[in-house]
C-alpha cells in the first residue's frame, strides 16, 4: 500500500498552523497556570 502524498501536501499547512497556535495558546497557558499557582502560596 502507497502512501498518496498529496494528502499530506494539503494537509500540512492546516497540520503547521494548528501547531504554532497549541505552541502559543500553551505558552500563555503555562504562564497564567503559573501566575495562579504562585499567588495560592
């Protein structure tokens, strides 16, 4: 069975977007997690 690249060439965009915005949607998340978590103590 032969992999059709054309799927992966269309679907890497989406795939690069996604992943640049779960990089910052994580930063943000983790420096709010850390705000919250040191103003508990």
């Amino acid at each position: 069975m032969d992999i059709d690249w054309r799927i992966l060439i269309v679907l890497s965009p989406v795939l690069l977007a996604a992943s640049w915005a779960v990089f910052n949607i994580g930063q943000a998340a983790l420096k709010q997690f850390q705000t919250f978590f040191n103003k508990q103590a």
